[in-house]
C-alpha cells in the first residue's frame, strides 16, 4: 500500500443515503428475488425465504444500483444483476452457516437449524443457480464473466478460511487475503458490473471495483471487531462465534501478537478449542481490550473505507456518490 491515505474521521454514519438513493430500484430487485426464489417444491422457498426475508442490509444489491446511479445509466439490466448478486450472497451465507454450525443468523434462528443441513446446502445451490439464470440472461459475457470468477474467489476464501481455522500463526496478510475473497470479491463485482452494463469505460469500471473491494474489507473488519465488542442482541448472532469456531481475527491476531507469554499460552489453547467455555470468552475480551486490538482494527476498517472513498474522487460529486460515501462512513461506524 503505498500510497498515502487521510485517515477517516470518527463519525457518527447512516445507510439512509444509500437507501434512499436506491429504494425504488430496490423495489424492482425485490421483485425478481421474489420471483426467482419460487420453486414447486415448497420447501425452497419457504427456506430460501427465512433467510432472504429475514432483515439483512442488502448492501451487496445497494451497491450495483448504486454505481449505476454514479455512472449516469438509465437502463434497467442491473435491476436483475443486483438480484443475482443477492442470490449468491445468500447462498454462501447457507453454506456458511452449516459449515460453521450456526445457531443464529440476523437475530433469528438459523436456516441449518430449523430446516437441517442437507436441505440448506441444497436451497443455497438452488440460489447460486438461479444467480447463474440471470447472469445468462442479461447477455453480457463480460458481466458473466466477472460475477462467476466472484463466485470461485468467495469459495476460495472460505476454503482458505476454514484451513486457517485454529492455526494460531495465521498472520495478518493471510487474513487479509481470505476476507478480501470471501467478503470482498463480491462487494467488488456488484459495484462494477454497473459499469460495465453502462458501457462507460475501464477507468470508471477499476474504480468502481476499488471502491467495492475496500469497501468490503472494511465491512469485514467490523464484523470481526464486532464479535469481540458488542452483545449478541445488537449483533443478531452469538457473541463469541469466532472465537468458539477458532477463527483467526484480526482481533485476535493483534492480542496474540502483542500478549505477554502466558498469554500466549492462552490463545493458543483456545484456538485449538481447548478453552471455550464462557469464562474463557470473557477473558479473550479482556485481553483484547488490553491490547486495544478492537480499536486497531476498526481504525483498520477507517484506512480501507477512506481508500474506497477515493476510488470515487474521479466522479463529479453528486447525491450517488455522497451516499456511496457514507456508505463506507457506516461500514466503520456501525455496531451491527
């Protein structure tokens, strides 16, 4: 990274912007979700729609029509692209969740656990085909082209993910490549496949990808951070997951790095799984907060949500492209 980046002020953020700036196209997403999710085999879309209705940001969708706004583009293709992109999103948090053995999920009941692990992993197959309809459907092998190599570099980074769970050398580069797959590669697709369906050249389209990338990143980074900082209520999952899953966090990768040797001794007993039991949470907690591994990261997540922001700098400032940046304002900021 070498180039020099302001460092993002600590404010007080709102995805309102970005909301209104997309609510009525959103409508139009919504619709094709709706459509989409049907199947004459109920069980689909009753799971499908637990979690697709279940309360979640959709950021990802936010974002393709987001650019589109940015971009000037007056069409409606990214109305089925934005969809697409929900689709896979919701099909890996599926696989997700049975993979990690998730109890909740946006404050309710996980899908795995009402529904079983078979059917959930195939109801998110079934989704990531449906993605794969409306990729085809629009007809642009650039846009195929680019949210299918998303779709491979997310599974990449959960694989990779799930190879660095409870290895407690896991350093920061390695986590920042995985959350930069599993997270951030679609947050980088669905902003630029905006561009491209407004045929506005390579420089908008690199800056859009940037600005989702980072984006991303940051994103992740609070999610992490979270888990160590806020109650499960305000989360909608258990406080704790990571670390009973032995997930090497920024969080906790920082506590290690910095921990006295007995410390040490802990981490690497909990990662291993060896200490997971409340009492042993609360102490990871503490140990965090002593080594302010928290705030670290999330002024990490403020250098990463800055550069997103400068990815846009190259647009005429405008509603579309205030809202994108509060958007990453929000990313840092929220608790949730």
């Amino acid at each position: 990274m070498s180039a020099k980046v302001v460092p993002l002020p600590r404010k007080r953020a709102t995805l309102d912007p970005m909301l209104s700036l997309t609510a009525q196209g959103m409508n139009s997403v919504n619709s094709v979700i709706l459509e989409r999710m049907q199947s004459e085999i109920p069980l689909i879309p009753r799971l499908a729609g637990h979690l697709i209705s279940g309360g979640g940001k959709r950021l990802r969708p936010m974002l393709t029509l987001a650019g589109a706004e940015l971009v000037g583009y007056q069409g409606t293709r990214h109305h089925k692209l934005a969809a697409a992109v929900e689709f896979i999103h919701t099909a890996t948090l599926l696989h997700d969740d049975v993979v990690d053995g998730s109890e909740l999920r946006r404050g309710k009941a996980a899908a795995n656990i009402i529904f079983g692990n078979p059917a959930t992993v195939l109801v998110g197959d079934f989704l990531f085909s449906r993605a794969f309809e409306l990729m085809t459907e629009d007809g642009s092998l650039k846009v195929l082209k680019i949210l299918s190599n998303a779709s491979a570099v997310i599974a990449e980074g959960e694989v990779s993910q799930l190879t660095a769970q409870r290895q407690i050398e896991t350093n920061e580069d390695r986590y920042l490549d995985i959350i930069g797959a599993k997270t951030a590669a679609l947050f980088a697709a669905a902003s630029q496949i905006s561009a491209v369906v407004a045929e506005c050249g390579e420089e908008k389209e690199r800056a859009l990808e940037d600005y989702g990338r980072n984006l991303g990143v940051a994103f992740q980074l609070v999610d992490d951070a979270i888990d160590y900082d806020s109650e499960a209520a305000e989360m909608g999952k258990d406080q704790g997951d990571d670390f009973r899953e032995g997930k090497m966090t920024l969080p906790v990768i920082l506590a290690y790095a910095r921990g006295s040797e007995e410390e040490r001794k802990f981490w690497k007993a909990a990662i291993a799984g060896h200490r997971t039991s409340d009492e042993d949470l609360a102490h990871a907690i503490h140990l965090i907060g002593q080594h302010d591994a928290v705030e670290h990261t999330r002024d990490r997540a403020r250098h990463f949500a800055q550069r997103a922001i400068d990815a846009i700098s190259i647009f005429p400032d405008s509603k579309a492209r205030q809202a994108m940046a509060e958007a990453a304002h929000f990313a840092v900021a929220r608790g949730y």
